[in-house]
C-alpha cells in the first residue's frame, strides 16, 4: 500500500505557469509515514487545517489501535468473553460500513479475522518469523469468525461467537483518507494531496497540473508507473512487502486468507485507483480482495466489486494492468 510522491515539485515547474504555493506537512501515524500536501492556500490556514487533519488521525489511531489499549481493544475484550459493549456512534458507523464491505468482497477482506492475524504474529510490531502450528489454524478456520457474526444495535455491539476479534487496519487509513478530506473542505482547502503510507486521496490540483504519483515497485527502489489523480480520486496498494517475515526461504505477509486461514500468495502487489462516495475506504479495503484473489482470479473478483482502474504484480514479477488503469499511467 506504499506509494511515492513522484518527484511533484519538479513536474509542477514544467508548467508554463508559475506553479502555487504548496505547503507540506509529515507525521507518523497508524504506524506509517503520513504528509499531507495543499496548494494554493494562505500557509497560516493551510497550517491550521493540516495540523485539524492530523490531530484526527492521532485520535483514531488511538480509537482503532487492535493491540494496544484502545476503544477497539476493550470492544474484542468484551467480544472473547461473550458480552456486549456500546461504543461510541463513530466507532460503530465504522464497523456498519466494515460489514457491508465484508460482505460485498464476498469476505475476503474481513476484519473480523484479528485472532488469526495475531496468531501469524502480525499483532506485533515486529513479527516473529515462526508459522503456527497446521492444528492451530485449523482450529481457527473451524471457529471461522466474521464480520457477519457482529450484532450492531445502534451502539451496542455483541456477537454470538466469540472468535470474532476486529482488526480495521485494512480499512482505517482509508476512512482517515475520507475523514480528512472533509476537514480540509471545512477550512476552505480544495486542493490537497493526502499520503497515508501509499493510500493517497487528491482534492483539486495543484495550478494547471493535475496531481501526479508514483506505483511503488514491491521489490526493488523505485516507481512501476505514474499516475495522475483527478479530484476526488484515491488509490490504494495492497503488498506483500509491508509486513512479512520470511521462515525456511518462503515470505509469509500480513495479507491472509480468511478460508484457508494462511497468508496469501500469487501477488507481490495490487493497486486499484476510485472515485466518488467514500473513495478512500474503498481504495483501501478494496485491494485486499484482490490480491487475495491471486493471478488468475483478480480479474474476476475486480469486475464483481465494480473495479476498472487495476494493476497488479504476480509471484514472478509479470505486470497485470487493466485496459482502463493502462491508459491512466504515465511513463
């Protein structure tokens, strides 16, 4: 999900015109790399908005942590002994929107699956390079917890089964992308570059030029392709060069496959571009389905969820690219 700002300053200069003042700030939240980029703005607003924006993402970075205390922590607390909890509406919009999309993915992307997560040990900072037991994941895949088990009664959230363990990494940054996209708005900003760790989300453009960034490259330095954002439009990369550890030769990510509960394989990456309502959910959710779909089934699944703008990088790093995501890159 790492994307690299593709050399903006030096492409913004080739315009004709004299390019807009762009202010930049960086932070290091949800356990990433976030800057937030506006144009065209008077500095001290443009401060002020980033520094709303960021507060934001640090209040639900605080919110979603799946490991640390947090509100989330305390709600899969309460989940493993069987009783429900209210939190707070925010908290429970979130988990609606989760469910619907589970269910849309056919629940490859599922955050129910945070016990399975945090067997593979990717509930740590570092994980450890141990695969589990073959008897421990099937143990779990026999319990098979998912977002459909969660009973959401306005903020009370309860579930039958007590497997059930949320984890919103594949989905916060995307809703952090949403959410300060709004707040930006609010200050009178509507032109803004959002990074959240490679999930970027544009407002606007920057002068005469639209917004342009790079498709990192899973395994070497560099940039796949260009890609220039229009407003509104977010991009999100799923890969197996995130998070992962390798054992015996073989790279086992944090991306797993809730039916065989096992890290997927097939895919280094994936990268879909969207627009519209809720564009950075979806950039972000919506990219795990796909690389767990694998070569030959990414095609497939893009069409079901309604996605055309696609590029993907298989386990022998051969380019898949979607005839409409061919014609949106840039050399």
């Amino acid at each position: 999900m790492r994307l690299i700002f593709a050399l903006l300053c030096a492409m913004l200069l080739a315009a004709c015109a004299r390019p807009p003042d762009i202010v930049r700030q960086q932070a290091y939240v949800f356990g990433t790399l976030v800057e937030v980029s506006v144009a065209g703005a008077p500095e001290p607003r443009a401060r002020t908005a980033i520094g709303d924006v960021l507060a934001h993402f640090d209040a639900m970075h605080r919110m979603l942590h799946a490991w640390q205390p947090s509100d989330l922590s305390r709600l899969n607390d309460a989940l493993a002994r069987g009783e429900a909890m209210t939190v707070s509406p925010e908290l429970a919009a979130m988990l609606r929107d989760a469910q619907a999309l589970a269910a849309q993915s056919d629940e490859r992307f599922d955050p129910a699956i945070g016990g399975l997560v945090a067997l593979w040990g990717f509930h740590a900072d570092t994980p450890p390079a141990r695969v589990p037991d073959d008897a421990a994941i099937a143990a779990w895949v026999r319990r098979r917890p998912r977002m459909a088990d969660l009973r959401i009664e306005d903020t009370l959230v309860s579930s039958a089964n007590p497997a059930v363990q949320l984890d919103l990494g594949g989905y916060a940054k995307g809703r952090a992308l949403d959410d300060a996209a709004a707040i930006l708005k609010r200050h009178g900003i509507g032109n803004a570059l959002i990074n959240i760790g490679g999930n970027v989300l544009a407002l606007g453009q920057p002068g005469d030029r639209l917004w342009r960034v790079g498709i990192q490259h899973p395994r070497t330095p560099g940039t796949l392709a260009t890609l220039e954002l229009r407003d509104g439009e977010a991009i999100g990369t799923s890969g197996d060069y995130q998070r992962y550890f390798e054992a015996d030769g073989v790279r086992y990510c944090h991306l797993i496959d809730p039916r065989s509960g096992r890290p997927a394989t097939g895919l280094q990456s994936v990268t879909i571009l969207v627009s519209g309502r809720a564009a950075g959910v979806r950039s972000d959710a919506l990219s795990k389905p796909l690389f767990i779909a694998g070569p030959t089934q990414l095609a497939d699944v893009a069409g079901r969820l309604g996605l055309v703008d696609w590029l993907a990088v298989d386990a022998a790093g051969r380019l898949q690219v979607s005839p409409a995501m061919q014609a949106r890159l840039r050399e």
